[in-house]
C-alpha cells in the first residue's frame, strides 16, 4: 500500500470484542444494502463482494479492521 497510515491501540479484550460485533453488524448491514443496490445488481455474484469493496473503501477498511481485532483477540487468549 503505496499511501498507509498504521493505526496502533490498546483495548481491553471485552473492548475489542464489543467493537468487533459493532463493526461486523455495520458491515452485514451495508453489505446488504449494496448487494442488492442498482449499481452492483447487475455484477455476478462471485464478483459481487470485492467489486463492493473495490468501490466503498468504508467497507473495506472495516474487512481489514475486523481481521485484525480477530487476530489480535485469538492471541490475546
């Protein structure tokens, strides 16, 4: 990534769970809304997804976001 910016935080385990299935929630609902919206109806399904990601970077920071609550909470444990 040409133009990065590192994020780096300390949150309690049940913080960082507590914005996890915040943000999973934010992103099933807007995944839902542009599944079915007009600009991406017509795009097969199999390329649905990543052509969401490829156009919303909101959605795609949250895939990235939840990755790396996911990971950083299965080493915490």
């Amino acid at each position: 990534m040409g133009n990065a910016v590192t994020i780096k935080t300390e949150l309690l385990s049940i913080e960082a769970e507590a914005l996890l299935t915040a943000i999973r929630a934010q992103y099933q609902v807007s995944l839902n809304d542009y599944w079915y919206a007009d600009e991406f109806r017509y795009v097969p399904k199999d390329e649905r997804h990543s052509s969401i990601l490829k156009k919303k970077p909101a959605m795609a920071a949250q895939k990235r976001l939840m990755a790396a609550l996911s990971l950083s909470l299965k080493a915490a444990k």
